[in-house]
C-alpha cells in the first residue's frame, strides 16, 4: 500500500509541476525512483508466492529480498549517473547563484 501511495504521490507531483520542472528534466529521475520502488513492491509480492515462500525460510527470503535490491539499487544508480548530470543548464544556474552570494 505504501509502494502505491509513494508511487502515486511522484506521478502527482510529475504533472502538477510538468511546466515548472522542464528545465530540470525530470523523466529520468522520475522513472528512477517509480522503479525503485514498483522492484520492491513487486518483490514483496513474489516472496510470497508459494515455491519461494514454502521452500525459504523467514531469514532466508529476507536476505534474498536485501540481495536483489543491492543489485537493483546498483544498476539504478547507473540511471541515476545519467539523470542527475552535473552539468544541467539549472545546476550551473544555481551555482552561479550560490558563488555570487559568496
């Protein structure tokens, strides 16, 4: 429930902003976040499922889940090498702002 909830609050705060956010390109930080979060929902469900959850123990599903998501976070974080580039038009905007309130 909350997965969705978390989901559903990014994708409000996706279109409520669209036009303020453009220059921030959001998409891919966006998908980021909405597939980090649908991998873990969707893996809470899975563990469940009875040839996982009959044949692993509580511990054992618990480090399967925790193993997956480090793999899932690592290859998201290669997304997020791409999403949030240093050299974006906003961020060099605000750290010419920052520099000349210095």
């Amino acid at each position: 429930v909350a997965s969705s909830a978390a989901i559903g609050n990014v994708v409000t705060v996706e279109m409520t902003f669209e036009e303020w956010l453009e220059s921030f390109r959001p998409s891919a930080k966006f998908w980021s976040t909405k597939i980090l979060l649908s991998i873990g929902f969707i893996q809470t469900l899975l563990l469940e499922i009875p040839p996982l959850s009959t044949h692993l123990s509580i511990t054992e599903k618990d480090l399967f889940y925790a193993s997956l998501l480090c793999i899932e976070c690592f290859l998201l974080s290669l997304l997020h090498v791409i999403a949030w580039n240093p050299s974006e038009s906003w961020l060099i905007d605000l750290r010419n702002q920052l520099s000349a309130e210095t």
